[in-house]
C-alpha cells in the first residue's frame, strides 16, 4: 500500500458542494490526513465539481488535464460532486490521470474507496443513484467559525427542462428534523451565529415523510428555539412559497428576512417551456405577498437569457419584471445546453453575442437598482453579524437582507451583531460605523 499523507480540496459550483466538501475534509482529517493550502505539496487531490453550466465543466477538465502534464511526482486524483454523477465512468477515458470517481450520494465511502485505490490501483467508481444512510454531517470540518451550510433536503424533484441538477443529486430526500435540530444545537454550542438550510428547494422539505408532521415553516419554528442569531435558507421554488412560510419568516426573530426565489424568465411561453409549473402572474402574486406581509423584505433571484426560442420581445418581458421586482440579489446566466436534460434536445438557437447582450442589459440594470436601493440606506442603521477581517484591515458583515457592510472596529466585534449606521458605499458594499 502506497502512503498518503496530505490531501487539498478544489471546490466548484454551489453551497451543497460546499458542504460536502467539508463533509469529505472532516473525513480525510478522520483518517489522519493533513489538509495543505499548496496544491503541489498534497499527495491526494479532490475536485469537487459542478456541471450545471458548461463553462464549469470546462474550468474542471482543463485544470486536471493541466495537471497531468505538469506533475511530477505522482499524485492520486479524484473526481467528485455533479460531474462525477453526470460523467461517471467516461471520466477516467478524458482523465487518464485520475483515480477515483465519487458520486453526490457515496461522500461516505470516501475512505473506503481511496483504501481500494492504495491497495489495488486502477480506477474506482462508486456513483450511485440514491443514497443509503445518511451523510456524516457532523464530521463536516467548517472553514468559517461564524456562519455554518446545514443540508435539510437533498435532491430535487422538479425537473425544469434546462438544469442537470435532478441528474446529478437523484430525488428529493429529507433529512430527519431531530438530525437537523442536533446538528444546529451542535453548531451553536461552537459558537456559530448563523446558520444556512440548505435544499434545491428548501420548500419541498417533509413532503416526502408526512409521517414526521415537519413541514419546511414547522422546522423553521423548532430551530428558532435552538438560539441560533440567524437562519438563512437556499433555495425556494416559486411554487412551494405558502402563507405559512411567509409568515413565519414575519414572525420569527432568527430567520431573516429575505427570500431567494428564482424567477428564471419573465414569459408565459418561456416559463412553460422550462417547466417552471408558475405563470408570470402567480410569480407577481407571490411577490405581492411577500412584500405585503413582510414589511421591508428583501427578494433575490436567478434568470436564465437566452432559453432556446427566446425572442427579444420575449426578454423584454423578463426585463420588465426584473426592474418592478428590484431584487436585492440576482444571479444572472446565459443559458447552457446541457447533455441529458430535456432541453438539450431544443436548438440552442439564440446566438451567444444576443445571449450576452440580454445578460449585460439585465446586469446594468441590476447595478443601476443596487445603487439606488443603498443610496437610499445613507443615514439608516443597519443589524450587521460581524464576520471577518478583510483584506483591506476593515470589519466585514452582512445585514440580515444579504447587504455587504464594513466598518472599522477591533476583533473583538468578530461573530457579535452590531448596529451599524451607514455612511457611504462603494459598489456592493455598505460603509458604515458602529453606533
Ligand atoms: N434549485 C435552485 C437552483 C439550482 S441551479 C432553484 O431552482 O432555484 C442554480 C441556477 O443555475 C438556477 O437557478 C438557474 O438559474 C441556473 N441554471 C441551471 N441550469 C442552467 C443552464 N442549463 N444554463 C444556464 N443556467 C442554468
Ligand atoms: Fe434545477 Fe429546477 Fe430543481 Fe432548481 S428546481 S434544481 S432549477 S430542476
Ligand atoms: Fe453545480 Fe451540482 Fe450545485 S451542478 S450548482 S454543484 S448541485
């Protein structure tokens, strides 16, 4: 058996990789591993990856394949996350220099599996569909002391015609609320402040078990007792935002008032063709609502430009929306035809410079609304969970709308909420000072 003693994590895409990542770092650290901050130096590499785009697919395959040439000493190299369940075995003929392939539901199996690759050698897979026993989360080693990811359901059962992601995290599973209510107790005790739920749609949690009579607005009400300062979730589906949701986000002090749900695309024919189960007006209808009974609430998004068939007319009307909707926080893509989804077989017919003209747009817009909304924040105080020091030597934080904030203050505000009058801003980012 070959001896391994140090490992490095690359990781890509969103918040559940994230997690996961930390998950597979408390593992390795398990095993006696020691975890390096030099690629070079790590005797075991792990991309955790992401394919919900092909661009960062790309990113992934040029770096191992980069490695390959480069490397001298022999490294073992693994391949986890959404690539590895949307690739699988295919990987290891495009990636003659990796090991192992770990899909989304077989985290646990990564000791198991680099003990066959030490042994034996050669290629090892395991991807399977679904998974069996639940993940250890509360091995998870956490870069961040301060703000902690907590998984709550994994999977997503809602099939938008566009997105791999029901390909690459099977269907939705809940994860049991006492699992959950320990782990967050647990972070607590550590002195996390704040905590983020996280599911492909959050909204859908318990549905799968009604015998545990623990729907998402039920949960958020059991974890508000926990003392946890602050509960985040990600992310929402238009469709599963109920009144109880909504008003439990009101009346609960911990859960912050701000909600990310996707709209994707502003037209009827668009929405329908993505399979987004909500027309343009129940999208409104929910917006009213939640602005209507939670006063002051901050809305995010994520919109796809230049969905197969999209005209201009047709982005004009998610434009239209965008701008009435002023979201606090947008992500904005161009669309990706991704193998496997059904979408893939629709001609990818909008050309890519007309796709970057509607992002650009959307993205100005975007800014030119950030602006207007911090400048009417001068002079306001703001709640702000203190996190970290930066790199220019100021004290950063967010506010509970996701707002970026610095001030300048001593270490000692590190992990306390202040508030913080704001004076200035630069950009993203709030100027303030403590009050
Ligand atoms: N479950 C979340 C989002 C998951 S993926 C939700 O439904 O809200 C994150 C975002 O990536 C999506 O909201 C979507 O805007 C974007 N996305 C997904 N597939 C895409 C594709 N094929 N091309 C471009 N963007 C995509
Ligand atoms: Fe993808 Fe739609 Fe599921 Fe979100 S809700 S993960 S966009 S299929
Ligand atoms: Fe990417 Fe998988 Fe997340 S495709 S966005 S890493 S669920």
């Amino acid at each position: 058996m070959k001896e391994i003693k140090s490992f490095y994590v690359y990781t890509y895409g969103c918040q559940m990789n994230e997690l996961d990542s930390a998950v597979m770092i408390g593992q390795l650290m398990k095993r006696g591993l020691v975890m390096v901050d030099n690629e070079n130096l790590a005797d075991l590499l792990i991309f955790n990856t992401c394919s919900v785009r092909d661009l960062a697919e790309r990113k992934v395959m040029g770096k191992i394949g980069q490695l390959g040439r480069k490397t001298k000493r022999k490294q073992i190299i693994g391949v986890t996350g959404c690539m590895a369940m949307s690739k699988k075995e295919t990987l290891f003929s495009k990636l003659p220099n990796i090991s192992f392939v770990l899909g989304t539901n077989n985290i646990n199996d990564l000791n198991a599996v680099l003990d066959d690759v030490l042994n034996e050698g050669g290629h090892v897979i395991h991807t399977d569909k679904d998974f069996g026993e639940d993940i250890d989360f509360l091995s998870a080693q956490r870069e961040d002391k301060i703000k902690a990811y907590v998984s709550i359901i994994r999977g997503c059962d809602k099939r938008c015609t566009y997105c791999i992601v029901p390909y690459t995290r099977g269907k939705e599973v809940s994860r049991p609320p006492q699992d959950i209510l320990d782990e967050v107790e647990y972070l607590v005790r550590c002195g996390y402040k704040e905590i983020t739920l996280l599911g492909q749609n959050v909204n859908s949690y318990g549905k799968d078990r009604p015998e545990w009579n623990c729907l998402f607005h039920d949960l958020l009400y059991r974890l508000d007792k926990t003392g946890v300062k602050r509960i985040r979730f990600l992310t929402s589906h238009p469709v599963d935002i109920k009144i109880e949701l909504i008003e439990a986000i009101r009346d609960l002090p911990s859960v912050c008032k701000f909600v990310h749900f996707p709209m994707q695309g502003g037209s009827d024919r668009i929405l329908r063709k993505m399979h987004r189960i909500y027309t343009k007006e129940e999208y409104q209808e929910k917006v009213a609502l939640l602005r209507e009974i939670i006063p002051n609430v901050a809305l995010g998004t994520d919109i796809i430009v230049g969905f197969p068939t999209e005209t201009d007319e047709e982005f004009q009307e998610t434009y239209d929306i965008f701008k009435k909707n002023d979201y606090s926080i947008a992500f904005i893509y161009t669309y990706s035809a991704r193998k496997g989804t059904p979408a893939y077989r629709w001609e990818d017919d909008v050309p890519e410079q007309i796709k970057e003209v509607r992002l650009q747009k959307l993205l100005q817009l975007h800014n030119d609304q950030c602006i207007e909304r911090h400048k009417k924040m001068l002079g306001e105080t703001t709640k702000v969970l203190i996190e970290r020091r930066n790199k220019n030597n100021f004290l950063k934080g967010r506010n509970d709308k996701w707002d970026k904030v610095v001030i300048n203050g001593s270490d000692s505000l590190i992990g306390t909420i202040q508030d913080v009058k704001i004076h200035t801003f630069n950009h993203q980012t709030l100027i303030g000072s403590l009050i």
